[in-house]
C-alpha cells in the first residue's frame, strides 16, 4: 500500500510570505499525486494534480506543486500568501485513475497577519 | 466540471439508531464510489470501495454489518450507519470515479453527530 508522509502538522507563516507545504509518497511506481485543501466543516477541494508530463504542476488560487520522482516529493508552494489560504492541506496519492486514494495526516496553515 | 453531492450534509441521531447518507454523482456516471470517514483533526481514512451493482470490499477494520453500503446505481450510493454510538460520530466523505471521465471527484461530505 501507499503512505504518504505530510512533514509539520502545523505550518504558520506570514501575510504575503511563502507558503511550503511538503509531502512525501512511499510507491516504487510514479503514482497520481494530489494536494486537496479543506476548510472547517467542509469537503476537499482540488488545488492541482500531477499524472503525467510536466513535473511543475500550476493549480488554483497561486498553488504549484513540482513532482521530484528522485526524491519521492510533491511539495505544495505559494509565493505570497493570503489570510484566506488558511486551511488544512492534504496531500493525496492514487496507484491509477479509479483507485483509491492514500491520504496524508494534514497540514495546518495558519496566515499571521 | 463534474459534481457529487452528499445528503444530508448535516444529521444528528439518537444512539441506536440508523442513519442513511447518500452519495449522488450528479452528471456522470459513477463506475465505483469510495466512502472515507474523517476523525477530527485527522486525515481521511479509506472505508469501503462499492463497484455498481457488486457487493462492497470493506478495508480492514470496518465492520461491514454496521456499516452497510449499497451502490445500487451508476449515480447513487448509500452508507447506512446501523445502530450508532457517539463513537461512530464522524465527517464521511464520499467519492465517485467515472470511467469515462477518468477522474475522481469528491463529495461534500455528511457531518454524523450521535448523542
């Protein structure tokens, strides 16, 4: 089975500062990675996904995300980030379209104004 | 895009009781459905995976009496949740894959509070 490991649970950063959220699959295959971010008492929205091509992946809201096959990364980044971003992040792995997905422990951004 | 939708997105019942959440894909239809459920402060934990019309394959753990998923149409599962505790308290959240759409989209998600 897959794992994915999200480092830092919590993640605090300044208005306007850079976001980095990081994440780390376990798979001996390339799998289909996501990053999801929920707000309270809602469901999970798609910020980007990677299947193939290009590993720099461009999602909504300023998200990027870049697969590093040699390092078994997908690391979420936002140059300047908003009061809004505040959230909880998931990063999400799928073996294939169809499959299941193998979800992360999540992080918590928190904005500083 | 493609929507899937949860009802109720809230429901609270008395413990012993049976709750029924539905899972709909609105405008594809979905090969297989997957239901997760969300501890609180807790990432998504994978329940059941339910091809239409085939008996769902439960993950480890999750007792399939209590509960109890039917996928009894390409835009429809339920999950009953059998005679709750508060410990079955939970956010489930669903998802819906379609075969033709290659993608896998996810439901809203259904607060279960049980007193």
């Amino acid at each position: 089975a897959q794992s994915v490991t999200q480092l830092g649970s919590h993640v605090s950063v300044s208005e306007g500062a850079l976001v980095l959220l990081r994440c780390n699959y376990s798979s001996s295959v390339p799998p289909y990675l996501f990053w999801y971010v929920q707000y309270p008492n809602q469901g999970l929205q798609l910020l980007l996904k990677y299947t193939t091509g290009a590993t720099l992946v461009k999602g909504i809201n300023g998200f990027e995300a870049e697969f590093k096959k040699s390092e078994t990364s997908f690391h979420l980044t936002k140059p300047s980030a908003h009061m809004s971003d505040a959230a909880e992040y998931f990063c999400a792995v799928s073996e294939r379209t169809g499959n299941q997905f193998y979800f992360g422990t999540g992080t918590s951004l928190t904005v500083i104004p | 895009g493609a929507v899937v939708s949860q009802h109720p997105s809230r429901v609270i019942c008395k413990s012993g009781t049976s709750v029924k959440i539905e899972c709909r894909s609105l405008d594809f239809q979905a090969t297989t459905m997957f239901w997760y459920r969300q501890f609180p402060k807790k990432s998504l934990m994978l329940m059941a995976t339910s091809n239409e019309g085939s008996k769902a394959t439960y993950e480890q753990g999750v007792e399939k009496d209590k509960f109890l998923i039917n996928h009894a149409s390409l835009t429809l599962s339920t999950l009953t949740v059998t005679s709750a505790h508060p410990e079955d308290s939970s956010f489930y959240i669903c998802s819906a894959w379609g075969r033709a759409l290659g993608e896998q989209y996810f439901g809203p998600g259904t607060r279960l509070t049980v007193t």
